[in-house]
C-alpha cells in the first residue's frame, strides 16, 4: 500500500488513487478510440463526450456513495459532497452516470448508441481493473490489519 505518492504541503498531494482512477479515464479513452476507429465511428466526434462522460461518472460514483453509506453526515450537511478529504467513490455510480451521459450524448450527436456500448463495454472493464489497483496502493478496500494472537489450543 502507498496512498500517497508526493505531498506538497499537509492538505495537498498525489495520491495513488487519483492518479489511478485518472489513468483508468485515460485508458479507457484510448481503447475507446481504436475501437470506435475499427467499427467505422469517427474517433473525432468523441473527445467531448469523454470530458463529459468523465465528469458524469465521477459526480455519479460521489453521490453513491454518500447516498449508500454516509447518508446521515451527508443529509446534515451536503457541502462534504464537495470536500475532497471527506468520502470516497462507488463504481457503479460511477458507471451509471457516465453511461446515461454517454447514450444522452451518443443520441444527441446522432452516434449509434449500440456501437458505441459495443465500444465502451471493454473500456469501462479496463477502467474497473486500473481503478481497482488504486483502491489496493490506497488501502481502502481490503479490510484493515487484524492484531488479535493466533491460540494453538488445537
């Protein structure tokens, strides 16, 4: 685990994890593209879909998680939604809002919503397996260190 990479001062830094869910977008983005390019989509059209579907997915993936495991200090005040410090991410927030953003944008540009599922499908896996790395140099999802002594009584 390594949560934090550089700190610049006590409450700024880079963090294993941001660095990682901003690799995963990235990552995502690109086989998005190549994939687009191989079914006949112009890549082009999609750049601001993906600031948009970013942007979504992350707003998306913050309110889950207020919503399904802090609702009492996030219902007594609503500003911590807008606190870095305070809170996490859930990833199927996060996929439900870049996905209706995506199908939004996709019928608005007039871009065959099924092609591009066809095309996002593996990109948003791929953006689950690199984030998922982030949540193991983080340390936050695999439980905490137990410190209980085994007992040989067997």
């Amino acid at each position: 685990m390594y949560p934090t990479i550089y700190q610049f001062s006590e409450s700024a830094g880079v963090h294993s994890y941001g660095l990682m869910i901003l690799l995963a977008l990235l990552s995502a983005f690109v086989i998005s593209s190549k994939r687009a390019r191989m079914i006949g989509i112009d890549s082009d059209d999609l750049p601001m879909m993906y600031l948009l579907v970013a942007v979504a997915g992350i707003l998306g993936a913050r309110l889950f998680y207020f919503l399904f495991s802090d609702t009492t200090a996030f219902f007594n005040d609503p500003t911590i939604f807008f606190e870095g410090n305070e809170g996490g991410l859930v990833f199927y927030g996060g996929a439900i809002g870049g996905v209706v953003t995506g199908v939004i944008y996709c019928t608005f540009k007039k871009i065959p919503v099924w092609k591009m599922a066809d095309i996002g499908g593996p990109a948003i896996m791929l953006g689950l397996a690199v984030g998922r790395l982030g949540c193991f140099f983080a340390g936050c999802c695999h439980g905490a260190a137990c410190d209980a002594s085994v007992s040989s009584t067997l």
